[in-house]
C-alpha cells in the first residue's frame, strides 16, 4: 500500500491508517500547522485510544479528541488514506506471499528450535484463490479499503461473492456501501464491524438480497436501524454489538415494526439498562434469538396485555393477537445485573424460551450469594440449555428432586418461604416427595431428616415365580445395600444374592426395582 504525502490527499472527519499498521485506524481532525513544529501536520482521533493527548497540545487546543489520550498529530507521509476495493483484494488474494512470510512459518521443535513449515497443496490453493471470478466468500479485514473504486469493475472481477467481511477497513459513506452491494448480486452476508459509518444513511439503496448483516462497533444507533429497515426487505440476522445503544427510538410508534424475517437480533455489549426498552422489540414475529449479553439490565419481566397496550397507546397498526416474544427461542442475559429471582422465574412466560444464558449475573453466583445451576433448572420448567450447556433429562429430573428437598428443609418454622418458590407445589407433587410427618418417641416428637421417596419393589426372579409389585415410602438417604435388605425380607430371598436394576418412567416418575437372581 502507497502511503499518501500530499495534505491535500486528507479532509477532515476521513477515515485514515497508519501507513506501517493497517490495524491502526482514526479520524482526521485537524488539518494545518501546530505551534513550535514546522510543516503541515494531520490531527488524528484514533480508534484504540492509544496515543498522546486529547487534541491540545502546549496549551493551544486544535480538535477535541474522544479521550484524554486518543489523539496525536501526524505527519502526512506517516498516514494512508485507503484502497480501493478491487485493490485490496489482489493484495490479499492474487499477491504471492514474501519471503518474510515464508519465514514465518515455523514451529518449535523439542529443543526449541525453528523448524520451517512447507503447505501441502499451497500451490493449489493459491491457484484457487487467485481465479477471483469464482470466490463466493472473502474476508478483506483491515486492508485500508476506502472506496468501491471503478465504475463495475467489482462485478466485473468477482461477479459471485455471496457472503463478503470488510471488516476494520476505512469505509464510513453508506453510498459506497451501496455501490459495492449493488454490484455483487449474490452477496447474502456482509460484515461491515469497526468501520465508523456516517450517521447521515444517503444514498444506499434497496439491499434486496442481504440476510445477514454484521454492524458490530460502527457507531450506529437504533434512529438510524429504523432507516435501514425499510432497506433490508429480507434481513434475518443482524448483528449491533458495542455500538452504545442505550434506548430502542422507534419512529412513529412505541413498539418496533417491521422486520418481517428477522430471526436473531444482536445487542450485545451495549448500554441498555431498562427491560422496557426492550419490550419495544415484543412484536417482532419472526424473532428467535435475542442476544442482550452484557448491557446494564437490573431486571425482566414479560409483559401481560395490559403492559403492551399502554405501550402501543393509539397505535392502530398495533395487531392485539399478537403474543409478546411470540417465537422467541434464545435468550442471552449474560453478563448483566439481574439479581432477583422474579426475573428468572419471569422467563417462564415466555411461550417458546428454551435456551438462556444467566452466567455472569449476581442471581446465578453462588459465590455472590446466587443461586447454583440445579436450582435454576429447577426453576426454569423448559430450558432445554442453560448458559451454553444442554440441560439433559437426568440433570432436569436430578435438579427438580434436590430443589424440592432443600425447598422443604427451608419451610419448617417457615411457611412464608413457599412464596418464593412458584414450581415447589407443581414438582412436589409431580415428584411424589412426601411432607416430613413427626415421629413421638419417648424423647417427645421428633422429625424425620428428610422427606420419602416412593419406591415400588418389583421381583422378576423365575424360580420363585410372579409376585405382585411392592409400593414403599423409604428415606431418601436409604443406601443400595439397605434397599437388597429390604428387597430380601420382603420376597423372601434368603438364599440369594439378588440384583437391583433401576426402570425410569419419564411421565410418572414411578421407580421400580427389578429383583434377579
């Protein structure tokens, strides 16, 4: 890549990099001399924040920077001012590796020696690579691409992209988006993160094909999703990470419209702090995933009818059978700071929630007086995965059982504590757990440790032929080997050495003990 020397070459609020580090990105905003240095110097606000000051320099103020130490001057030749698009992909896919690439590749040996590393088939790959009309997918991340270049000269050269990442580049003009779209007309996939687009959205036009669109660190807000929307006709992902987005500001209505086919929604890493902020998205049908990890939120609840209609007020193109979170799938909360358990029982209204993330919240750290995972799958009646790891069917039926003990532990002297637990009752019974029923001895009343488990005994031994089952209550600390004493007294066994097998009856929970010998 040409460095630029020429001041002219830069304007101001341009997207540059550093001529030895296309990593290194900024915005240009100062242009002119700097007091006690000669010559003409380029003011830069950079993206990573690291640099020298805030714009000012000896006390003489030439732009504002976003920090205290994101901005530095630079002198032209240091500074590149981008690439065209049909540029940056020769660069990455029709130049031939160097011989400092060629070096290294290497691996450490046992001595800790370099040893170099041949590609098998490199040749073949590059030869590949290099036939540009037949890419469906390239990534041109962090290649200093600034502008679309030649009239048609992307559909001339790579006519079948379908998915594209053009990640950390220099681009910040939604028309040059546009013209690099509408010349790629089998692009499915774009990824545009870490370039800061202009908030001013002219000149893209209908993006007809997009399904997948990845808008992570841009700058963007949600005034300016409500214009892309009528854009993205199609669009069944997009994804919004680290943007800042603090409040969902919808046009004309309290609720979002819209987004026919969108299927996952990612804010992530943003700065939304209020549940109903994003109860405005409550009527997307199509929605599936949700990711709202890391962001300010205290607390979530669904909302009844009431709650939607105050919302949506007069909105008369507001359907009223629409379910809130009709189709919602996938919930990710991570990372937040929910830390009651209304919130967690809350997501059992949701009619189709079965997958959550809670991990990274104070209400599911034990270590920070949380509650532990059994007790959250307990809880939560259809989580089939729970911060990322599949809730099996012994872990759910393990889970209920232990919740349903340490929830009965905790009434005794205490009966206001099943207030807060909205399952007990239901698994309680489900479960066949009975209450602790006091025992008087000549001590006086005393309680059982814990409650009974009803367990039916079943002897399938042919040489003493069929028996009918036996139901019985049994502690639940009862060992195995208790368990073949009993099973010995009561289908008089004295001359064997019975075996226990367990028989799982998923619906009615009923336990049976097979007896052989």
């Amino acid at each position: 890549m040409q460095s630029s020397s020429d001041s002219r070459t830069f304007k101001l609020d341009q997207r540059v990099h550093s001529t030895n580090d296309p990593r290194r990105v900024g915005t240009v905003k100062y242009i002119g001399p700097v007091e006690g240095h000669p010559g003409t110097w380029i003011g830069v606000d950079w993206d990573n924040g690291e640099a020298k000051h805030d714009g000012s320099l000896n006390g003489i103020r030439y732009f504002e920077a976003r920090s205290q130490l994101s901005g530095s001057f630079v002198r032209t030749q240091n500074l590149n001012a981008g690439i065209s698009f049909i540029e940056a992909f020769y660069i990455r896919y029709r130049d031939q590796p160097t011989q400092e690439d060629e070096d290294e590749m290497y691996v450490l040996s046992a001595s800790n020696r370099r040893v170099s590393v041949q590609l098998v088939g490199k040749e073949k790959v590059q030869d590949k690579l290099s036939r540009l009309e037949e890419l469906t997918g390239a990534s041109l991340s962090y290649l200093g691409v600034s502008n679309p270049g030649s009239p048609n000269e992307i559909s001339r050269i790579v006519p079948n992209l379908k998915e594209l990442d053009l990640t950390g580049n220099l681009l910040s003009e939604w028309k040059d988006v546009g013209t690099i779209c509408e010349q790629l007309p089998s692009l499915v996939a774009l990824n545009l993160s870490n370039n800061s687009m202009s908030h001013e959205i002219v000149g893209l036009p209908q993006l007809k094909r997009i399904r997948i669109l990845v808008l992570n660190n841009t700058g963007i807000n949600w005034t300016q999703i409500e214009v892309l929307k009528d854009l993205l006709p199609v669009i069944e992902e997009l994804h919004l990470m680290g943007n800042g987005i603090n409040a969902i500001q919808t046009a004309s209505s309290s609720i979002v419209h819209g987004f026919d086919s969108l299927r996952l929604l990612n804010l992530e890493e943003n700065c939304i702090a209020e549940w109903n902020e994003i109860l405005k998205l409550s009527q997307l049908r199509s929605l599936e995933e949700l990711h709202l990890n890391k962001n300010n939120l205290n607390h979530i609840f669904y909302p009844d009818h009431d709650t939607i209609n105050k919302m949506v007020g007069g909105d008369e193109s507001h359907d009223q059978s629409c379910i809130p979170f009709q189709n919602l799938r996938c919930l990710l909360l991570g990372g937040n700071d929910i830390e009651d358990l209304a919130s967690v029982d809350s997501l059992n209204s949701f009619p189709k929630l079965i997958d959550i993330r809670l991990s990274e919240n104070l209400i599911a750290d034990p270590g920070r007086g949380g509650i532990p995972r059994f007790v959250l799958v307990a809880r939560l009646a259809r989580v089939e995965i729970l911060n990322g790891s599949e809730v099996s069917t012994r872990e759910r039926k393990e889970s209920e059982i232990r919740y349903v003990r340490l929830v009965m532990s905790k009434l005794h002297g205490n009966p206001d504590e099943i207030k807060q637990h909205p399952r007990f009752v239901e698994l309680k019974n489900f479960i066949g757990i009975e209450d602790e029923r006091p025992s008087v001895g000549t001590t006086g009343p005393q309680k059982m440790a814990s409650g009974l488990l009803s367990v039916t005994l079943k002897s399938v031994a042919a040489s003493i032929g069929e028996k009918p089952p036996l139901t019985k209550k049994l502690p639940a600390a009862t060992t195995i080997g208790k368990l073949k004493i009993l099973c010995e007294t009561f289908f008089k066994l004295r001359s064997t050495r019975p075996k226990l097998f367990l028989q799982e009856e998923v619906f009615t929970l009923q336990i049976c003990w097979e007896c052989l010998y």
